[in-house]
C-alpha cells in the first residue's frame, strides 16, 4: 500500500513555505496522512493536499524577492540601445531582416484589411442574426438549380401563413434613364422596396419619414450622393425626378421625392442608388399578385424571423407552402419547384446562386487569402529564424562574457528577446507606412478603399501580431545564444551544433515550399482567366455593341427609319433588336410542354425575347428548323426556339424531334419551330440551362449592332450622328457585349491579380533570406576558400562548394509542395462548372521558376567569394 504523500502537493508545499515552518508543517501533515491512509487512502489524500492549500497563507510563504535586485528600467533600456547597436553594425544582416519583416508585414497587414472587410458584410444590420432570404431550387435534368429570386405573392403569403414570421419585404433592382431640367442620365441601381424594408435592414433616414417614405406607389428616397448629383445643396424633398421605369407612356413617370438617406454601406451585399417604393410594380404590372404572378420569379424575398426560431427546422416547413395558392398546378410544380431559407450571413461569402441581386464572394478566397498572409509572414519569421542562428555565432564571445561576470540565463533570453521585438516593431512601423503608401495600388487590386488607420481594433491587432511575432521568431536563437558554455567560447573551441544547422535548412524548405505553392497558384489561376478568355461560347461576341432602350417611345416608334439608316453605312452589317443580350442575365419561368410519350410536363427555362436577326448578329447556330419570321410576334400560335439543354430535359430522342412539339412559356402558347446550338448565355460558373426564345415583338429593350472589328470607332461615331438625328430628346446609352462578359470575371481578375502581387513578395522575402544565409556561410567560409584557391581549386568548384547543399533542399520543397497547391487549387476551381484541367506543366513551371531564381540568388553570391583574392582572406591568418 503506498503511504507516501500526493507528490505534487507536497512540491508545492516545499516550493512555497518559509524554511522555519516547512519541518514542522510537513512532518504534522505527513504524519496525519499516514495514520488515515491505512484506512482510507483515497480520503487521506485528498485530506492532505487540502491542507497544503489551506496552508497557502501570506505568514507561511517565502520572499520570492530576486536576491539580486536590478534596475529594470535601466536594464531594458540597455537592451534596446544594445539591439540598436547591433542593427547598425550588421548593415547587410539587419537590412535583409527589416526588409523581410517589413514585408511579410505589409502584406499581412493588407490582406486582414481585405479579409475584415469581406467577413464583415451586413453585420451593421441590427437584426442580422434573424433576417434570411427565400431562395428557389428547380430541379433539372443535371441537378437541382438554385435562384436567389422568387415570386411577388411570397412575401405576403409567408406572413399570413406562418407566426414564425415577424415581416418581410419584396425587393427588385435596375437601372434607367432619369431626367432632371431636361437633362437625362444613365442612373444605375435604382432598388425597389416595401415599406417594411426599413423594419427589417437598419439603414437609416437623413430626412423624410421611413414609415410613410415608400407607402405610395411613384414616391422614391435618394441617397445622399444621387441627391447632391441632381439638386447640390438644395432640399430635394417633395420634388419630382422624371424616370423611364415602370411608365406605360414611354416616355418616362414622375417619381415624386420623400426621403434622403446616407450611402448604403459599402459592406451591404446589395447596394443602391435610390430606394423607391415597389408598390410603383404592383400598379404598372397587377398581374404579379396573380396566380401568374406566382410563375414570375424576378424579385427577391426576406425575411424577419422571430427570436427563437430554428432557422433550419422553419427553411423545410415552408419548401412546399405554396400550394394552396397554385391550385392545380401544384400537383406539377411540386416536383420541379421548392423553396428554402438562406441566412443573412451566408449570403456574401457562401452564396453563388443564380440571379444574385449584387456581385458575391467567395468564403475559399477568404481561406485563401488569409493563408497567403499568414504564409508571407511566416517567410518573413523564419528569414529573422534562419539569420538569427546563422549570425548567432558572432555573438558567442559577447554571451560568454557576460555570463562570466554573472549574467542569468534568463536575463540573457530576456534581452535577446527584446532586440527581436524591437526589430519586428521597427518593421512594423515601416509596413505601416508602406501599406498607406500603396492604398492606392491596393484599392486598384480590390475595388476596395481601406486603410490601417480606421480601424483601432486592428492597429491593436496587428501590434500583438508583431509582438508575437517577435518572441517567436527570436524564442529559438535566444535559447541557443543563452545556452552557449562560456569556457569554451573563451578557449575558442565554440562550433555550431548539427541541431542548428538541420533547423535551417528544415525552414529554408518551409519557405520554398509555400512560395513554390503561391506561384503555381498565379499559374492555375492565370490558366482559368486564359481558358475564360478564349472559351467558345457558342457565339461571337466581338466588335458587338448594344444599345440600352429604357422603354423609350420615340425609340421603338422611329426603330425602323434608325435601322435602315445605319445599315446603309458599309461599317455596320447587323442591327438586331432584343429584351436582353448574353452575360446580362436572362429571365427565367415557368415552361410547360410534351414528352415523348405525349404527357404534358412542366420545364424551368430562361426566357429570351429577340427579332429573327438575333441569331445572324451573334453568330448563333440554328441546328434544326427555321428561324423567326418579321412578323412572328403577330402570330396566334407563337413559334418558339429552344436549345439543346431544352430538348434533353424534355426528354425528347434529337433536336429534330422537338420540331412541332407545343410548348408553352407563362401564358403564351406557342410551338417549337427550331433548335439552337447551346451557347453560353449565363456565366461559366454555371452549367448552360434550357432556354426558349420567342419573338420580340414592338416592345423591345436592347439594339445589338454588328460593327466592323477594324474601324469600330468611326462606327460608334456614325451611330452617334445617326441617333441625334432620329432622337435628339433621348439619351444615347450603349456599351460592348464583350465588356459585359468580362465583368461576370471581375473578381476573378481581381484575385488573379492579387495573388501575382503576394506570390511575388514570398518570392522576395524567400530569396532575401537565402542571400543572407549564403553571404553568412561566405563570410564564415573566408580563410578556407582562399585555401583552396591556393591549393588550384577552380571558381566552379567553390560555387558548387558554397551552393551545392541547396539543389537538394530547393528540390524536397518542389516533392512537398505539389500536393498542396494541388488540393488548394482544385478547390477553388470548384467554382466554375467549365474550367481548365491542372496539369503537370505547371507544377514544372512553378517549381524551374523558383528553383531558378532560389539560385541565381545564391550563384551571384557565391561566385562573389570564389573571385576574392586569397591573399587578403589569409594574410590575418
């Protein structure tokens, strides 16, 4: 049976009490123990370490007192003047530490501006926790699609159905034509809103009221920027701005002025320009409180739970709630259409939905850039590591020294920490200048205006993260330096360890690794834009140029004459005419047609509306059938296109097949006279839908104008003269389809960019902290170089000498770094259903792209030493 005391109590008991009673105490406690443990020795001890505790009192504890008490003050101050010293004798060391720290920092510091910014979105919300928006799945041949917008009924229909719901609000954006003292602009972002709007997101009003602000249909609420552009400084309220949205006449309806309020957030997932009130839809457009209504997903819906409420558990009650409001049509659309809850918080960072209402991002950019930042500072610590050790050595005599005339080792740790502190700090400083310095460039790379210096919180966070950084890039040299033995570094006999060595080269590894990983991620990344850029889209989209019409009257009314004029100028071959143009978004409903067996099925399909030049203008290929006549819009039963997608998911044999097939699209009846090619009218982050197209009509919104690719310029100048000509009232609005297209990618451009940016930076530090290491390891190697330049050995010889033993460490970083930058970039081209294949190629151009750098860097240095003079080298010997 063990009758000794619990051992730890009894250490602490002897760490804490006065020698005078330690015997005393202990002897009693013990004595106790004993007696009581022979017959419960559990109880005996817990009673006993009990009675230690108990003992913990101020009479029993020894004086922690230092028996050798210091000035502190002084004794920090010497460590920083010693560390500034030192700085200043070691230029070349201390430059290349500054500047690696500097860097790694700078870069840190704007990618956690980047990464606060991005994670921030909507959380100025006060109810963010409890707002979410009603998503739409329809199920397709390949898999369920997902849709950010749904039904106008919807909004109601969920507050009357479920008490979970506190309120609701329907929203819908655009941009149109606004005209003020006769002069028309182009105003983007015009957002549509209930009057609830204001109860459920917490943007505030300057002036007006926000409970009666949107109650009237043709009222509307400017931002400040939209009210300074048209009034300056004057009161804009109870004034009428002209705009062409939602105004039967076509020439555009008064919209009268109740509110002003500040600029959306910049971090709001949507933005606008003006707010005006969405009952202006349900007067224009009764029929989207219809039953019709309810096949018209082209708004979006969001909500305001209660507190309380099981988010997840509410999203599955209401997938089908619908259907007492569909009658019939419930027995079809359940099988195609249902609904879910998406959380406020979700929507920026985890959301790539079809028909967003603002551009998204992406949550793995957010993993990824913050593992970039963490990397360059990570280069940047293990460079200060590497030099740190390297250079350790010269202070051996100093560490010596000191501890003969008595200095601890603690207090030698304490001070070698505090120079590498210092030197992050200073490094700090600087990467604070540098990172406003390059706001510019930085805002260029992002789209974001962002500075260190608005955020306190992260000034702070970035103090702590230099701070830490400093202890722990300098924890494992100060343990080296204050562990050196003072005899023999005063006999001379002091040599590195194996240990130290195999560090270095195990973080020089680390290092290549990740810049190996960061490069082959520009070339992925650059891999996808190019395969972007030269995709076949199934239709030409070069030296194409679209006109925006807004609904305007004198447009659609002198069409004809403005057509036939710019067709007599041989620059211009094509003018069609269109309700919308690719890379724009199409709008999409409900479709009911056979299948092969002859039973009626219902379809989701986008809707396009075009003349029958569309296909010739865009170079569309029409498979099967026949296109559009000129008067097809006057037809009792309409001809409807389809694509290929829209014939598999009919589930019909071939394209001939579909040929005469009835197909109706909401409540047109038509019949299919002809199959296209698919082509790629959505992003490429999202696989090509089913697609019917049917005649445009008179009421048409988009001019597609085919130039000349080679003097496309003095076509827009003939287009420019022509159209004042027909419509000197009318604002001229036109831009590139091309260009449009290109905007779907803009973050992507973005990312690309900034990825070059830090890729390249890791390159710098990683090589930065190489020559260092190979000037260190010259420097050291100094008096045997010159021997063997005595002895006949040749320049090559010594390079290989000096930088031999890196071929192999650059090669281990090239094996480890493949599967890394693998899996990382095949995760993020998860994000585009057409996208390129990673091949071996770019793992080679990585890593010879690096490696070739990694040394050049080294040879520059070693042939240095190789082409010293040996005589200068041993004539200290």
């Amino acid at each position: 049976m063990k009758t000794s005391p619990p051992k730890r109590a009894l250490q602490f008991l002897r760490w804490f009490c006065r020698e005078d009673y330690l015997e005393e105490i202990e002897g009693d406690l013990t004595e106790v123990y004993i007696k009581e443990a022979e017959t419960f020795p559990r109880k005996a001890r817990w009673k006993f370490t009990w009675s230690v505790v108990k003992c913990f009192r101020p009479e029993f504890m020894k004086s922690f007192k230092n028996k050798y008490p210091s000035n502190s003050y002084g004794m920090y101050k010497s460590y920083f003047k010693i560390g500034w010293r030192n700085i200043i004798k070691h230029k070349t060391l201390s430059f290349i530490n500054v500047a690696g720290l500097s860097a790694g920092l700078t870069c840190f510091t704007l990618v956690a501006l980047w990464v606060t910014d991005e994670m921030s979105y909507d959380k100025f919300n006060e109810n963010y926790d409890r707002i979410v928006r009603v998503i739409g799945t329809t199920q397709t041949e390949s898999g369920a699609i997902e849709s950010a917008v749904t039904s106008a009924p919807m909004s109601q229909a969920l507050k009357n159905d479920f008490p979970e719901v506190e309120n609701a609000v329907r929203l819908a954006i655009r941009g149109d034509i606004v005209t003020y003292k006769n002069q028309q602009l182009y105003q983007p972002d015009i957002l549509l809103a209930d009057p609830s709007f204001f109860d459920i997101f917490s943007f505030p009003l300057s002036r007006g009221n926000p409970a009666t602000a949107l109650n009237e249909p043709y009222s509307i609420i400017l931002t400040q920027s939209s009210a300074k552009k048209y009034f300056g400084e004057n009161d804009p309220i109870g004034e009428n701005l002209t705009i062409n949205m939602y105004d039967g006449s076509g020439y555009g309806a008064l919209y009268k002025i109740t509110g002003v309020m500040p600029d959306p957030p910049k971090n709001s997932h949507f933005r606008f320009t003006m707010l005006a009130s969405f009952k202006t839809i349900e007067i224009a457009n009764p029929d989207v409180l219809t039953l019709d209504g309810w096949g018209d997903s082209s708004f979006y819906t969001y909500i305001l739970l209660k507190d309380g409420v099981d988010q997840k558990a509410f999203s599955e009650k209401i997938s089908h709630f619908y259907g007492k409001y569909v009658g019939d049509l419930f027995d079809i659309w359940r099988n195609l259409y249902s609904y879910k809850l998406q959380p406020l918080r979700d929507i920026h960072l985890h959301s790539n939905l079809q028909n967003e209402i603002g551009p998204t991002g992406s949550i793995n950019n957010v993993y990824l850039f913050s593992a970039i930042g963490i990397f360059v500072l990570l280069l940047a610590g293990i460079n200060y590591i590497n030099l740190a050790i390297a250079g350790s050595i010269n202070r051996a005599k100093e560490v010596g020294i000191k501890k003969v005339v008595g200095a601890l080792k603690g207090q030698l740790i304490a001070q070698y920490l505090v120079e590498s502190v210092f030197t992050t700090l200073f490094a700090l400083g600087i990467s604070l200048l540098m990172s406003w310095l390059l706001q510019a460039v930085f805002t260029q790379l992002t789209g974001k205006i962002l500075s260190p210096f608005d955020s306190l919180s992260l000034l702070y966070s970035l103090l702590f993260v230099s701070i830490l950084l400093g202890i722990c890039s300098g924890a494992y040299p100060a343990m080296i330096l204050s562990g050196f033995e003072p005899l023999k570094i005063l006999k001379g006999n002091y040599q590195h360890g194996e240990s130290g060595l195999s560090l270095r080269k195990s973080l020089l590894v680390v290092q290549f690794t990740i810049t190996i990983v960061l490069v082959t991620s520009i070339i992925i990344v650059n891999s996808q834009m190019n395969f972007i850029k030269h995709k076949d889209l199934g239709y030409n989209n070069e030296a194409l140029l679209f006109l925006r019409v807004h609904g305007n009257t004198d447009v659609i009314k002198g069409f004809a004459a403005f057509k036939n004029e710019l067709l007599t100028n041989p620059l211009i071959s094509i003018v069609a005419t269109s309700n919308a143009v690719p890379g724009a978004g199409f709008s999409h409903g409900e479709s009911e047609t056979i299948d092969r067996n002859g039973k009626s099925i219902q379809l989701s399909t986008a809707r396009l509306r075009t003349d029958s030049d569309y296909f010739a203008a865009y170079g569309i290929n029409l498979m099967e059938g026949r296109n559009f006549t000129s008067e097809a819009a006057k037809d009792t039963i309409q001809p409807i296109i389809i694509n290929e997608a829209a014939v598999r998911m009919a589930g019909w044999e071939s394209p001939q097949a579909a040929i005469g097939k009835p197909f109706r699209i909401g409540g047109t009846y038509g019949e299919v006279i002809g199959v296209v090619q698919n082509f790629h009218f959505a992003s490429l982050h999202d696989r090509i839908e089913p697609l019917a197209i049917y005649p445009v009509g008179e009421r048409f919104s988009r001019i597609t104008i085919n130039l000349n690719h080679s003097e496309s310029s003095a076509a827009i100048v003939w287009l420019e003269r022509t159209w004042r000509r027909h419509f000197p009232s009318s604002l001229l609005d036109y831009d590139f389809v091309d260009r449009q297209i290109g905007e779907q990618y803009w973050a992507e451009e973005q990312f690309s960019k900034i990825v070059l940016s830090f890729s390249f930076m890791s390159l710098v530090i990683a090589c930065l902290g190489l020559y260092g290491l190979v000037s260190y390891a010259a420097t050291q190697k100094v008096k045997e170089i010159g021997i063997r330049k005595v002895l006949g050995a040749t320049i090559n010889s010594i390079i290989v000498l000096l930088s031999g033993s890196y071929f192999m460490l650059l090669g281990i970083s090239l094996f480890i770094s493949v599967p890394i930058a693998y899996y990382m970039m095949s995760r993020w081209l998860e994000n585009f259903a057409y996208r390129t294949s990673i091949s071996w190629w770019m793992f080679v151009v990585a890593g010879s792209m690096v490696i070739a750098i990694a040394l050049i860097t080294v040879s520059v240095q070693a042939i240095k030493a190789a082409l010293m003079n040996p005589v200068k080298s041993l004539r200290s010997e």
